[in-house]
C-alpha cells in the first residue's frame, strides 16, 4: 500500500479509504495534503477493484482547514519566500504568469470533480474553510453528530475558495450559502443536516460504519461503468439550460451501454434472481463517447 506524509490509504473490500492524517494540527490543510490527496485520487482512479471512495479524518477533527501556521502572511503571496513562490508555480500547471494564482483547494475540487469513482465524506469532527469547501464535489456527505462546519472566510479577511462559489449554492440554495459565507459562523451538526449540506448524522463510533455500508451497496451491487457515467452526467447536468442537453445523454449511454456486457449481465442476473457479476472497467471499457463533454458540440 502507498506511503504518504499527510494522509492514509487503504483500499478493503473494494473501497478506498483516505484518511487525512496530521491529526495534532485537527489535520489542517497544507501543500503537501494537496499533493497527497491529488495523488491518491490517480491511484483510485487507476485501481479497478475500488468501486468507492470514503474520505475522513484521523483524531477528533475532519479538517481544521488551511494551516495558519505562518501567521498573519498565510494569504499573501507577495510575503512569501522566492522558494515558496516557486513551490506554488510549479504545483498550480497551467496558467502562464499567473499560474501562482491558482488556490491549492480549487486545484483538489477540481480533481475530485473529475473523479470516476463515487466519493464518499465522512466529516468526524470540525470541518472549517477548506476543510468543508473540499467535500462539497463528493458526492455522498455524512457527519458525526460532534462535526462543527463553518465557511469562515469572511472572518479571514479572503473570499471563499475551493470552487465553493460553483458547487455551494448547488448543494445547499443560493440563500443558505449566502447566509453561512456571509457570516463565517461555525455551527454544528444539526444545523448542517437541516442546511441539506449532509444527508445524515451518527454517532462517533457509527460514522464510519454507516459510510462503509452506502460504499458497499454501491460497490457488491452495481456496474463499475454505470456508476462512472452516472457521476459525471448528473454534476455536468447541473451546468446545462436545457432538458435536451440531458436527453442527447441519456440516449448516447443507453445506446452504448445497453450494448455492452454489463447490461446483458444486469437484466440476466435481475431474471435469474441471482447476485449480478459486472466485469467492464472503467480504465479499459468506457463507452466511445466518453468524455463527451471535450467535444465541440458539448464545449
């Protein structure tokens, strides 16, 4: 299994767990996460036999959200050494002269976005900035009933990160985002619950149970391809203005897929009245179209 500094990871019964792993800093957000976690989502993706992805943290905290170990000059980049600069440079790609501009958490949410597996957030304790802006691309959002969340940036003097601006209103209405980003409060689990920003809370002890449970009906019971496909048109849905652009879709994947082996093994198994065995993978066996949204039609 691989080594990495900030995080765990380990795969049981075809899931994917990445612990965030500095827990005597409530596992707070630095460069090398970044990297670790960015890493890890590679692995995931080029590991057939993980169907699903669990995210937590280890201690009592999820994620403190960015270290602030630098003090006052944690934001500014112009602060920061000649070295540092070109750390952040060479970690952001793309961008020309303004590559530097790029935030480390956008840079993850983006990732994760374009995952293929289901991601699973099992926030176990206080998830604060980017510790909760990096679940809001998961897809799938539980918490302990101790979890305190908090969009805390307005108190930071900074703006919310991650491509929260994008992915909060989708997960929680316009008004509610506003409401939690405008004043930075920290509130707890209940409230977060009732904000539609989790789908349940548990017990300490039963959090990650109830998360490994949603992972394995996903993973003992369905088509890894279905599941892919099924990810990505549902999040790229949610950018279209039109019911058609989600109908050129469904037609294109039952096209395709009602073809393959999955399907024929789907409707077998359901008559047989037996546990289905799923053999197509998602790194060798996706459909011709995939990724449609890279071709001119769907740009």
């Amino acid at each position: 299994m691989p080594q990495f500094e900030t995080i765990l990871y380990e795969v049981d019964d075809r899931v994917a767990t990445i612990t965030l792993n500095r827990p005597e800093r409530l596992n707070a957000f630095n460069s090398q996460m970044l990297r670790d976690v960015m890493d890890a989502i590679d692995l995931v993706d080029a590991d057939d036999d993980v169907r699903a992805v669990i995210f937590t943290g280890a201690g009592r905290g999820y994620c403190a959200g960015a270290d602030l170990s630098g003090g006052a000059d944690t934001f500014d980049f112009d602060s920061q050494s000649d070295e540092r600069k070109a750390e952040r440079a060479s970690e952001r790609g793309e961008g020309g002269d303004l590559a530097w501009m790029r935030d480390g958490g956008g840079l993850l949410t983006l990732r994760l976005y374009e995952c293929n597996k289901p991601l699973i957030a099992a926030i176990n304790g206080p998830a604060v900035g980017v510790g909760v802006t990096m679940t809001l691309p998961m897809d799938i959002r539980l918490a302990s009933s101790k979890a305190r969340i908090g969009f805390v940036f307005a108190r930071r003097g900074v703006v919310p990160e991650a491509c929260s601006s994008y992915f909060l209103p989708r997960v929680v209405g316009l008004s509610r985002a506003l409401e939690w980003c405008f004043s930075g409060r920290v509130f707890d689990a209940d409230e977060a619950l009732e904000g539609g920003l989790v789908r349940s809370l548990h017990e300490p002890d039963d959090l990650l149970p109830a998360a490994r449970a949603i992972a394995a009906e996903i993973a003992e019971n369905t088509s890894a391809i279905s599941v892919t496909v099924i990810r990505h048109m549902l999040w790229r849905m949610l950018a279209a203005d039109h019911p058609m652009e989600a109908h050129k879709i469904d037609s294109r994947g039952i096209f395709h897929l009602g073809r393959g082996a999955d399907a024929h093994e789907g409707v077998a198994s359901f008559l047989e009245k037996r546990p289905p065995e799923f053999s197509l993978r998602p790194t060798q066996d996706l459909p011709e179209y995939f990724p449609w949204w890279d071709e001119p039609e769907f740009s």
